[in-house]
C-alpha cells in the first residue's frame, strides 16, 4: 500500500499531519495542539 504524509506546523509547533492513502486524504490534528486553549481559537475562526 503506497501512502505518503505530510507534518503541518505553525511557527515550529505541530498542528496536525496530513495522510493519504490509496487516494484518500484524512488530516488528523496534533493531541498537543487540540489540548492548548491559546491555539483553539484558530480551529473556530476557520470553520
């Protein structure tokens, strides 16, 4: 199964990884980046 990824950060911190396999793309958001109140806000203003 091929499948390839991709580590997204804001300003050296880790928001999330994006995944695709097999042609379908998931992004799955960082524990350490969901648990921080001061990085939330960017989740909400973004919706």
């Amino acid at each position: 199964m091929n499948s390839r990824s991709l580590c997204a950060s804001i300003n050296q911190t880790k928001v999330g990884t994006l995944q695709e396999v097999t042609g379908l793309w998931s992004f799955q958001y960082a524990e350490d980046w969901l648990e921080n109140p001061q990085q939330a806000w960017l989740l909400i203003r973004d919706c």
